[in-house]
C-alpha cells in the first residue's frame, strides 16, 4: 500500500513516497546516470557502504561487481542490504530502497557490464577488466522504496 505525505522541504513542496513496488519515477533513477551507494553489514555488523552502478530488469535491482569484493561476500553472509540512489542533475530526487539479495549470477556477466560502461562512462567495452577478477551480478528483491519526489 502507498503512503503519500505532504512535507515542505526548503520552501518547497515534497512529495514523499513510501511503497513496496518500484514504479516509473524509481525505474527512471535505477536505470539513468546515477550511483547507488549499496549499504552491507560486516561480519561485526557494522555498515559497510560502497558507490556503485545500478541496474534494473523489471523485477530486481541488478548490481555487477567482482566475487571476493566486500560487499559480495558481505550479502552472502547477509543477505540484507539498503540502496540509496540521489539523481546526478537533481538531488532532492532520491529514492531508498531496502530489500534482500535473493541472487548471485554469473550468467550475462560481461554483456552487462559493458551495457553499464556504456552508460556510465560512454564507452561500448567495461575498460577495467581484469583476467584475474570473477564478475558476479547481484540481484536484489526490494522490500521497502522510499521515493521523495522534488
């Protein structure tokens, strides 16, 4: 169920959205040029965050890093994770998003993360590959979107 609030942020009117689905505007924010700042738990359960691309493929959010990275061995030992994505040309667009990786996939690996460089940096092939790094995409099922619409 949608919950609307109406708040005055700045002089400016805010709508704020907290919803279990992703709809346009989100979908809009996961796909653009935008960095997620993914959030993990350590062993200690301490938050560990990282920056990083994002993507979406109509069910969940995808996440294309290297297996052995702190943040993937941190979901596989907790699968919780929280996502917060600010618009590059408008920051009071952001969204939160707290869910689980339900996935761990090599599978469309490369093809995805040169889609991403594509759209991150403008360049048809991801230029930081290495021959000694295992590329995994994360999946992550949302539970909870927090949507504030300028």
């Amino acid at each position: 169920m949608t919950i609307l609030l109406l708040k005055y942020l700045l002089g400016r009117k805010t709508i704020m959205q907290i919803n279990r689905e992703i709809d346009e505007s989100v979908i809009q924010l996961l796909t653009g040029k935008n960095f997620a700042f993914v959030a993990t738990l350590m062993k200690d359960g301490s938050p560990q965050i990282t920056p990083t691309w994002i993507d979406f493929d109509g069910k969940a959010i995808l996440i294309n890093t290297a297996e052995g990275r702190t943040k993937q061995k941190n979901v596989s030992r907790d699968s919780r994770v929280s996502i917060s994505i600010v618009e590059h040309n408008n920051p009071y667009n952001m969204v939160t998003i707290r869910g689980k990786v339900i996935e761990q996939t090599s599978k469309g690996v490369d093809e995805h993360i040169d889609k991403l460089a594509k759209r991150y940096l403008g360049v048809d092939k991801y230029p930081f590959r290495s021959p000694t790094e295992k590329r995994v995409i994360l999946k992550v099922q949302p539970e909870s979107v927090f949507h504030m619409k300028p």
